[in-house]
C-alpha cells in the first residue's frame, strides 16, 4: 500500500471535520476511533452522531470525548432497525452542527473502517493538489466485496468513506434522505453533475471491518436489493444488462446475476419510487452509456490487436 504523504503540500492542506453516524456500533466504533486519533493530521472536530444506540456505543464514544476535546457525541432517541434515511439525516445533522467551524474539508466516516496514520493526511493531499477535485476517498478492502477498476470507475467514491471539499458539499446540500439506499451514489453523482470531479485513489485503502452477508442465502438477497436501488437510482436498462453478465463471474454466479436483474425488473414493474430527479437520473444514464461504449470499444481493440 502507498501511504507516503508529500510533505511540501503540508502548509497547504485544507483542515477539515469529521462527521460519523453510528448506529449501534459498539463491535468495531473503538477500532475506528483509535484509527482516527492516531492520524498525524487531526481533524479540527469530530462529531459522532450516535442514532438511537442501545448496544454500549455512547459509553464507548463517551470515553474518548473525555480524552479529547475535540471528539463531539451527539445523541439521538432510540429507533429501531437500519435505514439509509435516518444515516443521511444523522450525517446532515453532524455537519450543521459544525456550520460556524473553520474547516474546508468534510468526511462522511463510517462508524467500522480504519486506516494507517497518514490516511486523511494522503486525502488531503489530494484535494490540495486539484481545486476541481469536490470528493475523494480510496480502495477499502471488506470481507465479501472487492471493486475490479477494470470495470468500476475511479470516479466512483464509496460510502464508508467520503471527503468532500466543504463547497461540493455545499452544492450537494447533504445527503439525500433515501429509504432505498445509495445516498452515496447520489452524492457522487451530484457532485458531478454540479461540475466537481470526484476520484478514488486506489493506491491507498482501508479496511471495512463489518461483514456483508457471506452466506449464499444473504449475498443472494443483498443481489436482490442492489437490483432494486439500481432501478431507484435511475439505472439504464442497459447498464443494467451489461452489469447482469459481468455478476455471473461473482458468486453465487448465475444464480447472483439473475437475482440482482430480478430486483431491478420488478421495482420497474412496481413502479418503485425514486429518490433522484429526473436530471440527475438523465445525468447517470449518459455517465453509463459513455463507459459501455468505451468498454465495447476497447473489447474490439482488443481482439483485432
């Protein structure tokens, strides 16, 4: 893994806060937290918005609080379940609490990752060294789910991890309150669409430590799931054609694959709701459509060299 960090673009790095919904996260909060003390750029605050937790996480958090000044918990009444709503609203009410701090920098941390010392420092690098650049993040590695960037695009940045430049965000207005999920992907897409350019560098990674469903019966319906956001998020069916083969080289192969076509085609059928506007949706499709036309371009390339 690369993690040296450029020192001459140390007077030059924008500071920047921290903000982390976590939901009954006492498994692996601690991990995350000690990784985030130990980065040698601190960010100035770091708010953890603990959404209803009733598993110990608060009395974890709170220990830290304690420690350093510049760890902030905020509590929220209990619920029940998981819902990328209630993450996006407990991420939006972080990052208003931090309105009058003097940061140009903001990161959306999942409350179960960590990463070497210099992780935000090589981010902030990054964002310093491009003034286009509105979102940026890394690889991760996690127990069932690997990105092939022969396929997925560096464009992409993944939810466990965002930083956002504190314009883009701006720009965005936050995370989306979607019930169907992929409030990343429409942030990415957003910022896009707004003219920013987001990246992932995947010389540096972090670890994603909570499991994701190995057994075949939960990859399955996690196939299903992701067919229906697909749909919610605007997919072209084409898109969604060409994403269908590619899943027949992942477990559960074939079986994955039409689980995942399944889910889009019946939110299509239902008419699910949609958390994304119809420009946006019109922005994802032409995005999609470029890369397969590179991608079929340079399948033919290749087999006439």
């Amino acid at each position: 893994m690369a993690g040296v960090v450029d020192e001459t673009s140390e007077c030059r790095r924008p500071a920047y806060v921290l903000v982390t919904p976590a939901h009954n996260e006492a498994a692996f909060v601690e991990v995350t937290i000690n990784a985030v003390v130990a980065q040698t750029i601190k960010p100035l605050r770091w708010v953890i918005v603990s959404d209803g937790s009733t598993d110990g996480t608060d009395e974890i958090v709170a220990k830290y609080t304690e420690q350093h000044r510049w760890i902030q918990l905020i509590r929220l009444p209990a619920r029940h379940g998981r819902t990328f709503a209630a993450k996006a609203r407990a991420f939006n009410l972080g990052w208003d609490s931090m309105k009058d701090l003097g940061y140009e920098a903001i990161a959306n941390l999942d409350a179960d990752v960590s990463f070497n010392e210099d992780y935000f420092a090589f981010l902030l690098d990054r964002l310093a060294g491009d003034p286009a650049l509105g979102m940026v993040g890394t690889a991760f590695k996690d127990w069932s789910l690997h990105y092939d960037y022969r396929f997925v695009s560096i464009e992409h940045v993944a939810g466990p991890c965002q930083l956002f430049r504190r314009k883009c965000l701006e720009d965005v207005g936050g995370y989306v309150l979607s019930k169907s999920g992929g409030i990343d992907v429409i942030a990415v897409l957003a910022a896009r669409m707004k003219g920013w350019k987001t990246r992932t560098f995947p010389e540096m990674a972090y670890v994603h430590h909570r499991e994701m469903g190995t057994a075949t019966n939960g990859l399955l319906a996690a196939r299903f799931r992701d067919g229906r956001k697909d749909y919610a998020l605007g997919s072209h069916p084409l898109w969604e054609g060409f994403r269908t083969v590619y899943q027949m080289t992942k477990t559960p192969y074939v079986v994955g694959a039409l689980m995942l076509l399944a889910g889009y085609v019946s939110a299509a059928v239902r008419g699910a709701e949609r958390p994304v506007t119809p420009e946006l949706m019109a922005f994802r499709r032409r995005e999609q459509m470029r890369r397969l036309r590179g991608l079929v371009g340079r399948q033919r390339n290749g087999r006439r060299s």
